[in-house]
C-alpha cells in the first residue's frame, strides 16, 4: 500500500513513460478483464445424491489423462471423497534436537463419477512408505443393482505404479478401471519433514516458565494440507475425517473434534507413545482439519452446550492472559448464534495461543490457532489497544464457525464470502462485548477508509474473480488481501444497510441453513437475498440484488460521484488518478444506494443507476442555510465529490455547529476532499477550507486523518525544509489546543478515566507528537518533565498512551545524561520487547550529532544488539531533522560489513528514504557516484529511475507546498 498523504502526487510518472510504455500496456489489457464474473456451469450429470458439491467446472478427464493441478489448477471430478481415515506420527520427543519427520497412513473413501484407470489427488513435499493400495468396489448398503463387478470383502484393484506429477499432484495408475457410482478406498503411507516454517504440519520452539519446550501445530490455508496427508485438497471436495495421532506421551493432542479414547503403543525399539483418537468430524474441507501437540496448560468454560478451552504457555495461563478471551468467547458463540438463528454444530471449541505463528488467527473448526498477541490480555495492558484488537480477531474467526467452515465458498475466486462476510460481523460481535467500541467510527477507520485509499490503482482486482483467472502461477495467497477483507466487509455493510439488517440476517439464515455442511458461490448468496426481498414489500429495488451487487463485486475498483445541486444531477465514474495522463477510457458504472440529508433531516433512499442523473429533490435553494450531505454514516462504498456551492455551506455549517453533521460523516468529508486533491479532482485549497473548524473538533479518529493528511509521518523531517512550517506551525496549533489541552489534562492529572477511550489509545500518541514536532511549549515541557521523572525514579511508568513521543522528547530535549539514561533502560533486564522498541526509536531522535554518530557505531557490534537491529537503526536515524546525511555517510563508510549482512535490500530502503531530500541533479549525481560502484548494471538502472522519479515528486510536493503556504498566508489568522 503506498504512502498515505496529500503530498504524494504521481504526475511525474508520466515523464518515465517512455521507459515502462510495454509494462502499462500490459496492465492496461489485465485491468480490462478484471471484474468478469463467469457463469456457473451445472454439476456434471454423474453425480449422485451422496456425493459432495463441489464448484462447477467442465467434467472430469477420460481414464488415462491427468489435467495440470497445483496451487491454482483443479483436479480431476472422477473421484470424490466422502471419508478420511488418518494417522499422524510427529516422531518428536522433548529435548530432541532435529532434523524432524513425521509418518502417517490416510485411507480416502471416495465416490467414483466416472469410469477411470487413475486416481489423482494432491500431494506435495511427501515421500510414499510402503505400496499404494485401492479397495472395493464396497458395499453399498440397501443399494439396488449397480454397475461393475460385485463387492468382495478386502477386493483390491491391482495399482500398477505410483507417480509425483508436477503441480503437487500424486497419481496412481491402475491396472483395472475403476466404476462410476461405486465407493473405493486409496489406502496410503506417507513420510514427511517437520520444519520450523508455520506452514503446513510445523514444529515451533518457545520458553515457557524458563524452560526451552517445543510444540508441533498446523497451518493449511490455503493449499496446505496437501503437505501433510495425501488428500483432495480442495474446498468443495468435503469429507468427514476419523484422525489419530501419535505423540509423545508427556504432549496433549488437539484437533477438530474430542479426543474418544487416549491409549499407548511402543514402536520398533520398544519406546512408548500414546495414541490419541478424536471423534468423527463433521463434513468439512481438507484446508480447516487442524492438529496440535503441546505441553499447555487451559481454562475452560462451558456455554450452551460448548465447552470451550483456551490453551496457552502454562505461564501465561498461571497468569491470567487468556482470562478476558474465555470471557468474551462464549458470549460471541451466544451472540452469533441468536443472531444468525443457525445453532453451532460441535460440541467443543479449543482456542489455541502460540507462540510463534504465520497469521493473527485461524478459524480451524473446533480447534482455532492464534498468535499470541492476538489473544493474551493482562490489567497492564489496559491503555493499550490489546484488548479491543483481541475482541475482533476472536470475533473474526468465530463468525468463521458459520462463514467458511459451515458454508464454505466453492472455490478460491469467491474467497470474500469467507473473509468478506466475517470481517463484517467481526465487529459487530466486537462491539457486543465491549460497548465502548463506537462501531460505525470504528469500521469506517480501520475497514472503509483504509481499502478506499488502496482500491483505486488501474491494476488492482475485482472482489469476485473469474474461476479461470486463478490458476497456473497465480498465487492464491494474495487473494488474503485488504481487498477481499476490507472490501468485502465495506459492501457487505453497504448492502445491510439498503436492505436494512432485520431482512439481511434473514437472508443470511436461508443461506446457511440452504448450504450448511456444503458449498457455495455469491450468486446462491444472492438468490438467498432476492427471495427475502420477494417476500416483502417495504424495501423496493431499482433492480435485481444480483445486478446491484455485481457491479460492486465484478468490477474493479469504485465510483466518485461528482454533484452539481443547482441543478441537482448526480454524475458517477471509476476514481481513478486524473494526474497519470492515462488514455485509456473507463465505463464502469455502478447501481449506487445514496443516503442523503438536507439540513440535518435524513431523507428517503435514492439510487444512482446509469453514468448521470437529475434528482430535483436535491436541488439547492438560496438560502445559505440549506445544504446535502451524501453518504451519511458510511453507508455506501464510494467518495463525493460536492461542488463549491455546498461545500461553502458545509464549510459554514462545520464553523458554527460541526455536530450537525454526524462524526463519520465529518471524517468522511475530510477523508473525501483530500482523496479528491490527491487524485487531481478539486485544488488543495478547496480542502484546506474545511480545515478552519478543526478548533472546535473533539473527536481524536477525524484529528488522526487530518495530520496523516497535513503531517504524514514520513513527511516530517521534509516538511521542516520549507517556509511552510511555521505557517503550518501557527495554523495547526491555534486549532490543536483545545483538543491537546483536553487530553494533557488526562495525562497529568487522572490517566485512568482514559482506559475506555479506544481512539485516545490508538490516536493520542500521534495528536502529542504531533504537537511537539510544532514546537508546542506546553508538550515539550510535558514530555522533559515526564521523562526526568522516569529518570528520578525507574520504578514511574510514562503514561503508555504517549510514552513513545516523550522518551522520543525527552532524548531530543535533553543531553547525552538522557540518552544513556535511555541506553541503560533499553539494556535492563526487565525492559519488554516493547519497551525495547520505544527506546530504540527515542535513542535516534538526539539532536546531538555526535550521539547518532556512537548510536549508528553500536548498532554494528554483534554484542550490544541483534543484528535485526542495525538496519532499523539505520531507517531512524535517516527520517530525523538531522539525521539523513549522518546516516548516509554512515552506509557509505560501512557498506563492506552491511552489504555482507543485509545485503541489497537495507541500500535499497536508505535510498527510498533518502529520495525524500533529492531536489537537484547535483545530489542524484552524488548518490549514484557510491551505488555507481557497489551495484550491478540492472540494479543501478532501478536505483537511477527511482531517484529520477523521486526527484520529479518532490518537484511536485514543492509547487503543492508553494500553494499550501499561500492559502496559509492568507487564513493563518483566521
């Protein structure tokens, strides 16, 4: 995701056309196939009651051929499983030190579809043990006559040879064929390696109660499982699964479903393990069968009929860390179930926190992993955003339980009806355990605002992919992305809201109950949807959901609507970036619910459903009093973009009473005109205009979006070079006061009365650097005083929520007494990874060159830090006032050792940062005499067009900040 604020314009980009004219084209033709919905294709008609949906597609391959599989390739529809019986063997023991293996023997009950002489599944990274074997045909209970020979106890179809097909496909040649309509099991033996990698079937190290331990766990989204058993490792292909596993007898085993019987066995030498088997699952796909072997302790609790177990480090259990997640999962389960009216299928949920982990959580079924930060809260945490945060990942990945694990999407394109539809309700069982949460300031913050700022480059996808479009080397990972996340909760928001939620959740239930245990795509979500609407009279639609819907989910990007209320039309095209110069034309159009009120009064729901439309109800009268406000409350996914007679009246209306317009919709206004600024729509004093209010703005998430606007963070050393800071300085001040003085009383005088305030823990930080980095009197001397006292008494705790800005201050004001001071504390025992990190930052904001010199020095000795550290120290150093040409001249005097350790990558960091101060071709020539010789021709090329196209940006950022300085000029005293 780029950078965020209004000085990062691209129009220069078009004076490198030349050099990338064949890579946009190519864009260009991608971009005009993205948001192409195919139209599913029936089931072949083979199949028979028993068997699983799985997405549709053309029909299976004759016996003899095998179709290219992989990551993105589907396999064949002859078979399809219906049972897994498998034993996993993790030959792990406490204390051992690797290399480690792990065996195991799976046998598939699958439905033949098709006559065939193959059986093709998935496997990758896995070594056969012993002969493949396929059984049957079985019998088929009750069944009338059927095709081929008749069933004999243990019959066995002679497997002729086994082969490792390219695309992780294993295929078994059989010498006989096999029939359609009758049942088989492949019966094989695997071996496979244990790695410290958090994929797949993986072994991870921690220290619990200052003891080294191990712990093996599983991670097999998306295309995983295929690395630890043999299987059809597809989410249409559902089965039921008996799993065993064999561990060491000091371990717990955990999977999917409870453990029915725990015996022991000894192997070849005589050595004993304990065997632990797990009642029959319930119908699920391969990615969400889940296993865990550890030495954890829990807490329980039991809610209607759940029993519910969170697992932890015996520690962090002892003391108290995943009290608030038991706390509030029980009452999510509870919350989701009565809302949904879709009772939960398992008897038991395990809640596992590890150690170490790839993602925050996995929604596993019956056994959901965490990272441990994702679910570990304790009474010191309470200023920060811990507990809020564990709220919603244990809500996002419950509300898989129903979106995912009960109904799962056919196949990967539709991965938002997963991801999508739970990042929704994420927050909706959030803000359920924890009131305090604002739920539509929260979600349009951290969902809506973030995805708009990334949903608008020509290259980026639609929600719903073409199944065709995803496979061969496309990788299915970088579906999991803000666009099926965020995107999808935004629309999904969008359309609660025109539906209204009692009919949504109502549609919701239909769906469920219709695809429970089985598969869909976002159109049967959608024909669930329109029978709702059938059904009633009080919510009517321009047209069709599926018409509607699609024109958010199969096309790319969104829409800008462009107003002229004189005469009340209402235009709609793509927000794209009218500073590229692009040639290419766009005629996306959306069907787009519009929610509006007229001086303060919410008015009836509009729909904008061609490229332009006149509303006469929206027409402006004279009077300056009467004004529209559109979107209100987030309600739909796109900007706005009034003309200047109401946003003069807007402007007014925020002057004299900003709480006429609802807290969202101030954020959205703001967030809104500097989009449009950015991406050449209106001037960037028409945005500036609405800052003029801000004194009287008490909300701290609408203060964050105009500083990340005004005082982007990797601005703000660049921004002190320019004659625009003290006008800045004056302006912003002048209108921070009142909210900085509000929160400072806090801090200094009763800090608790903050502990609910969730943006003051997220936001405060950046309002109070903020105000110091202007040269406010007040923080400055707030952040030397709170320091000295931490330095008077190491046992004080700085108030957590700004205690990065006054260690920070607290070094930039003080003299190199400070500094060690921070030093000392950074090396003290008991300082957190956390504390750490804060230390590290404040050690490189010394105003005292010689000090960033002795910081940069010791950052290169292997003994005082990591070796992670240095090239972090580096990027400190060189986004301070003072800093960039220490720390160049630092990476030139000791490129040798850097280049050794870091390699490419940190020069390539530096360089970017560095480009910030690049104005003249003098300081380009200056740089490219060092890369000139320490990088290869092609790297040398890259580096020269990225400091070209640097050097035209801030080119750019300099007339932007001409014209900020003028318009400052003129109101800095208004």
């Amino acid at each position: 995701m780029g950078a965020r604020g209004l000085y990062m314009g691209r129009r220069a980009a078009a004076l490198l056309a030349a050099l990338v004219l064949v890579l946009l084209a190519a864009l260009l033709t991608l971009s005009a196939l993205y948001g192409r919905c195919r139209q599913e294709a029936p089931l072949p008609s083979t199949a028979s009651p028993s068997s699983p949906s799985p997405a549709s597609r053309s029909p299976a391959a004759p016996p003899g051929t095998v179709p290219g599989a992989g990551p993105g390739h589907r396999l064949p529809l002859h078979l399809l499983p219906l049972h897994y019986d498998l034993e996993l063997w993790p030959r792990v023991r406490p204390g051992q030190a690797g290399p480690f293996v792990f065996s195991g023997q799976v046998n598939i009950t699958v439905r033949c579809r098709q006559d065939t002489d193959l059986v093709v599944l998935h496997s990758s990274g896995l070594r056969s043990r012993g002969a493949a074997a396929v059984r049957g045909p079985l019998p088929e209970p009750g069944a009338a006559a059927v095709r081929g020979p008749m069933p004999k106890p243990d019959a066995a179809v002679e497997v002729a040879g086994l082969r490792q097909e390219a695309g992780e496909v294993v295929v078994l040649e059989l010498r006989d064929r096999l029939w359609a309509g009758r049942r088989y099991i492949v019966q094989l033996s695997f071996q496979g390696r244990l790695e410290e990698d958090l994929d797949g079937l993986f072994l991870t190290r921690y220290t619990d109660q200052g003891r080294s331990s191990m712990l093996i766990a599983s991670q097999l989204e998306p295309t995983y499982a295929r690395t630890v058993f043999p299987c059809f490792d597809e989410p249409a292909m559902k089965a039921t699964f008996n799993i065993r596993i064999v561990h060491d007898p000091s371990y717990a085993a955990l999977s999917n479903m409870p453990a029915i019987d725990v015996s022991e066995m000894k192997d070849d030498n005589g050595s004993l393990w304990t065997v632990t088997t797990f009642n029959t699952s319930l119908k699920m796909s391969t990615y969400l069968t889940a296993f865990v072997i550890c030495d954890f302790d829990y807490v329980t609790r039991t809610e209607q009929g759940n029993e519910i177990r969170i697992w932890a480090r015996k520690e962090a259990v002892k003391n108290g860390c995943v009290d608030y997640a038991l706390n509030i999962t029980g009452q999510i389960f509870s919350f989701l179930e009565n809302l949904l009216n879709v009772s939960y299928p398992l008897p038991k949920t395990d809640l596992v926190a590890l150690p170490d982990f790839g993602v925050g959580g996995m929604e596993n079924w019956g056994l959901i992993t965490f990272h441990e930060s994702s679910l570990m809260y304790l009474p010191s945490d309470k200023f920060t955003s811990r507990k809020a945060l564990i709220s919603l990942i244990v809500s996002h990945e419950l509300g898989h339980q129903w979106f995912g694990n009960l109904v799962t999407m056919n196949w990967w394109n539709d991965l938002w009806l997963n991801e999508g539809l739970t990042s929704y309700f994420e927050y909706l069982g959030a803000a359920f355990v924890e009131p305090t949460l604002s739920l539509d300031e929260i979600f349009y913050d951290h969902v809506v605002q973030p995805v708009l700022r990334e949903d608008n480059e020509i290259g980026v996808r639609s929600l719903s992919e073409s199944e065709d479009k995803i496979k061969g080397s496309f990788s299915l990972m970088s579906l999991f992305d803000s666009i099926t996340y965020n995107k999808g909760a935004a629309i999904t928001w969008m359309l609660s809201g025109f539906l209204t939620e009692k009919l949504f959740i109502r549609a919701l239930t239909s769906y469920l109950k219709e695809f429970s245990f089985s598969n869909a795509n976002q159109d049967d979500l959608w024909t669930h949807i329109q029978m709702v609407v059938d059904a009633q009279d009080e919510v009517q639609l321009p047209a069709s959901i599926k018409q509607i819907m699609d024109s958010w989910t199969c096309q790319n990007g969104f829409p800008v609507l462009t107003l002229n209320l004189t005469t009340g039309t209402i235009s709609q095209e793509q927000f794209l970036n009218k500073k590229e110069n692009s040639t290419h034309s766009y005629n996306n159009t959306w069907i787009i619910p519009i929610s509006w009120m007229r001086n303060g009064s919410s008015q009836p729901l509009m729909w904008l459903d061609k490229s332009s439309k006149v509303f006469p109800e929206m027409q402006l009268s004279e009077s300056e009093y009467d004004w529209i406000l559109l979107n209100v409350n987030l309600s739909g996914y796109y900007r706005v973009n009034y003309d200047q007679l109401n946003l003069k009246r807007l402007a007014r209306l925020l002057n004299n009473d900003p709480k006429a317009i609802p807290a969202v919709s101030r954020f959205q206004l703001i967030d809104d005109l500097f989009a449009l600024t950015q991406f050449g729509y209106i001037q960037i004093e028409t945005a500036l205009e609405l800052t003029k209010y801000l004194a009287k703005e008490d909300e701290l998430f609408i203060w964050n979006v105009v500083l990340l606007n005004l005082v982007p963070e990797n601005l703000e050393s660049t921004l002190r070079n320019y004659e625009v800071y003290p006008l800045l300085k004056k302006y912003l001040l002048k209108r921070m006061l009142p909210i900085y003085h509000y929160y400072a009383g806090f801090i200094q005088q009763n800090v608790d009365a903050l502990e609910d305030d969730y943006f003051a823990k997220v936001y405060l930080e950046k309002l109070f650097a903020t105000a110091c980095w202007l040269g406010l009197q007040d923080c400055l001397n707030l952040s030397s005083e709170l320091y000295a006292k931490w330095m008077d008494n190491p046992e004080y705790k700085i108030p957590f929520l700004i205690r990065r800005t006054v260690c920070c201050y607290g070094v930039a004001l003080g003299s190199d007494k400070e500094w060690n001071f921070a030093w000392e504390m950074y090396n003290h025992s008991d300082s957190t990874k956390e504390d750490k990190d804060i230390l590290l930052s404040a050690m490189s904001c010394s105003r005292e060159s010689w000090l960033l010199y002795r910081y940069l020095q010791y950052g290169l000795s292997d003994t005082l830090f990591s070796s992670n550290c240095t090239s972090i120290m580096i990027l400190y150093v060189v986004t301070k006032d003072i800093g960039h040409r220490i720390a160049w001249e630092f990476v030139t005097e000791n490129w040798p050792l850097l280049s050794e350790r870091y390699g490419k990558e940190l020069l390539h960091d530096v360089l970017k940062v560095m480009g910030r101060f690049v104005n003249t071709d003098v300081q380009i020539q200056e740089l490219q005499v060092f890369y000139n010789a320490t990088l290869e021709e092609d790297e040398r090329v890259d580096a020269t067009l990225l400091l070209e196209f640097t050097k035209f940006e801030n080119m750019e950022r300099r007339e932007l900040l001409i014209k900020i300085a003028n318009w400052l000029q003129k109101n800095v005293d208004d």
